[in-house]
C-alpha cells in the first residue's frame, strides 16, 4: 500500500521501469512510521568472529 501511494502521489516517478529498490528509500521508511509499523536502526559492535 505505502508503495502504491508513493507512486500515486509522485515520490516515486520515473520514466520507464524500475524496481521499487531503485527509488529513494526516505518517504518509504517515514510513511512506515505513520502507518504504525515504527523502525529503529540499532547499531551493533561487530562480532568477535567477523573478519
């Protein structure tokens, strides 16, 4: 649905066809916010066992 709107209202236009990864994530991340699906980067210190 969020998707849809961003198209419908014209955040998300461009000519010819395009993933919806494509287009900036902004407005996308903001309306999850709106419609009560809140996100939260956490930032995590790396893993002993990561190089």
């Amino acid at each position: 649905m969020i998707g849809a709107a961003l198209m419908l209202n014209g955040t998300w236009k461009e000519a010819g066809v395009w993933n919806m990864e494509q287009f900036d994530p902004d407005p996308f991340m903001d309306m999850l916010n709106e419609h009560g699906l809140p996100w939260h980067v956490l930032e995590c210190e790396a893993s002993p066992f990561t190089k």
